[in-house]
C-alpha cells in the first residue's frame, strides 16, 4: 500500500513496513546519512585501552575499575559508585540489596525502557505502572500517589531522555508513605534539579554505559548511593556474593555482574569528556529548537525551570495538524539518509505485562513520539538539515 502527504510524497505505508523498511534501509546507507545516535571516542580512551592491554588486568580487576567508580560518584555527587556489566544489572542489584522481594510492589512508570519493569520481576517483586506527565514524560507523582498500597516498597522514576524526573515531589511520597525511591539514570548522566545531579536525587541509583548513552564503556553500568552499607553491599553482591578478605566463601547466592578494566579504561577517558558532550548536546537541543520551532502539529521538549535537561535523545511529538503521521515521518527522514527512532511502548501494553489500567498519557505519547539523531558528534549542517527535511513536509 502506499500512502500520500499532501505535497503527492508517496511512500510505503507504516501499518507493517515501517521496521522490514528500516532494517532494509540498514544494508544500504548513503555516506551522508546521519545515524540516531554514534559514540564519541578518540585518542585518549584508545590510549587508556592499550595501557589496560599492555598491563594484562583485562578483567574486574585493575586501576581504572577504582578510578571510574571514584570520578562518577564525584561527578554525581555522592560518596559511592559501584561499577557493573550495565545499566540493568545496576538496578537489579540495587532492588535486590534493598531487600526487595516476592509480595512487593514497585512503582515504574509505564512510558520507558522494559528494563525497568524486567528488573522488579527479576526479584520476585510486582511491577505497577503509572501514567506519565504529558509535558516532562516523566513518571507524575500524582498517578504514583493513587497507586500506592499495602504492599508497596519503593518508587522507581526513570528520567526519560534525559529530563529529570520530579524528584522532590517524589521523595515526599516516599517520605511519607515509608518508601524506597530509587532513581533510573539510564539515560540522563548529569541532569539537574538545582545544583543537584541525578545519581544524588534517591537513595540509589543506576546509570548504563552503552554505546548510545551520554558516555559510553560499550556495555557497563554505575550504581551511585550515599550509603555506605549499600554501597559495600552491592559490591559483594556483584561478585558471587563473596566477602572481601575471604576468598571462594559465600553466604548467599550472588551475581556475577563486574565491570571489566578495559571497559572501566575506557569510561576514564570519557569522563574527562563528559562536560563536553553534555554541553555539546544542549547546544544540538538548541539548534533543533530554532529549527523547528512554530511549526504546525509538532511538540518540541520542554525543561522545567530549576531543571537541566540534558537531552539524550533530541523527541519531539508528531501530530495534527502535521501533514505526516509520526511513522510517515519516520520514513520520509530515511528516504532522505537522516535515522530516527519512535517513543517506547507503554510497559503495560506489552505482552508480559498487559494492565487492565490504562495509561493514556503514556499510550498517546508512544504513539506520536520520534526521537531525532542526538550525537554529540552531530554537526550543526547536520542539525539544518534534519530541521529542513521535515520543514519540507510542514508546507
């Protein structure tokens, strides 16, 4: 089937070839295509990468491990960073070191990651999902607040593409109600409320390292805390559940989650970048602002004063009175060599975790959300002519 915008485009239509066309596409890029996302690495992470080579500490254990756990936490502003095999393992192994268990409840929002849900149910515990707020996409503290029982034991709000979450209403909740809120800063490394950094906005927190997040160690993953027995706690876990000084002894059952040197080798080099890239990528958000901004049928991202949005995906909303669906949208970017990405599913319209209680915030957003190419490698003749593309179409 094809369909048409108003200018006579023709192009294929989205109700199933929107990811066969993708993946097509794939095999067959232009040299000027502009990818949703590439890593930012140079000289200084080959060179810290050929030192941990040259040594031979590969493995978990090593110079750099100490070194990044020490710069992020610092960077986060907390005491403690427990550095993991990814942003995954970083938040099972914080519920499971808070104690969080089978009968136990967890607050998620529906709009994110399934990592976020998979890790609860990898407990035992029962994720619940809550709307989102329309304007940040963030969780919306009162959806969390009807949401709360007898059987509920933390919160867990995840900074979506990299605006924070509405934490101080948050942690009054938690406060109130005799909860745990644990921070998902997957994707929003040096985000701000104030002069506070997200990692700091919880009791814990974990951040992922993969090659499309603000700083990259391929895989890998942090958990930062102010907690000293959490902290050591998670580190015994991460390792077999196995004490320091009593090698191949373990009182219960662990993980093998470590890092590796090489990894860690390669996040010390991007920690010296990281400054950098997130002003880099404000400027992008910038740019895109200036670019798109007044036309018909788009919502662009807000940051909520007192808030520091750090953009890891550039999203914007794609409705009427915009001449193309979102997932037309989508096409006619690749038509034109420019990669994009639609919003996550809601987690309670997945088959693993189908609600009867819907969450219409988060259903609408997923359904006209398109996250744009958000590199800090990304020109700004680049950034023109992603905005130029879909100006084209708004006429």
């Amino acid at each position: 089937m094809i369909c048409s915008n108003k200018r006579g485009l023709s192009l294929p239509h989205p109700s199933k070839a929107v990811a066969d066309f993708l993946e097509h596409q794939n095999s067959a890029r232009p040299a000027h295509f502009i990818p949703i996302y590439e890593p930012t690495l140079g000289a200084q992470e080959e060179a810290y990468l050929l030192d941990t080579i040259r040594s031979g500490w590969i493995s978990s254990n090593g110079k750099y491990i100490k070194e990044f756990e020490q710069r992020f936490a610092a960077f986060c502003g907390v005491a403690h960073g427990v550095s993991v095999s990814n942003g995954t393992t970083a938040l099972h192994l914080i519920l499971h070191a808070l104690g969080i268990g089978p009968g136990d409840e967890v607050i998620v929002p529906a709009l994110t990651f399934i990592a976020s849900a998979n890790t609860v149910v990898y407990t035992g515990a029962t994720p619940v999902f809550a709307d989102v707020d329309p304007a940040t996409w963030t969780i919306d503290p009162a959806a969390v607040e009807r949401l709360i029982g007898p059987r509920t034991k933390a919160i867990m709000p995840v900074h979506v593409y990299g605006h924070p979450a509405d934490m101080d209403a948050l942690q009054e909740l938690a406060s109130a109600h005799g909860l745990l809120l644990i921070e998902d800063a997957a994707e929003a490394h040096g985000a701000q409320i104030g002069e506070r950094r997200t990692g700091a906005l919880g009791m814990a927190a974990a951040f992922s390292f993969f090659a499309n997040k603000i700083i990259t160690t391929g895989e890998g993953g942090m958990v930062t805390t102010d907690d000293a027995t959490l902290a050591a706690r998670c580190r015994m876990l991460r390792d077999h559940a196995m004490p320091p000084g009593r090698r191949y002894w373990h009182d219960e059952v662990g993980f093998n989650y470590r890092m590796t040197n090489l990894q860690a080798a390669v996040g010390v080099a991007q920690m010296g970048r990281i400054a950098e890239f997130i002003a880099r990528k404000r400027a992008i958000a910038e740019r895109y602002h200036a670019g798109l901004q007044g036309i018909p049928g788009l919502t662009l991202p807000v940051e909520r004063a007192n808030c520091i949005n750090v953009y890891w995906m550039y999203s914007i909303l794609v409705d009427r009175p915009f001449p193309l669906t979102r997932d037309d949208l989508m096409l006619a970017l690749r038509q034109d060599a420019i990669d994009s990405r639609p919003f996550f599913h809601p987690l309670d319209t997945l088959p693993p975790y189908q609600s009867a209680t819907p969450c219409p915030v988060a259903l609408q957003l997923s359904r006209q959300g398109l996250n744009l190419p958000s590199s800090p490698s990304l020109t700004d003749d680049q950034v023109d002519r992603i905005c130029h593309v879909i100006r084209k179409f708004a006429v």
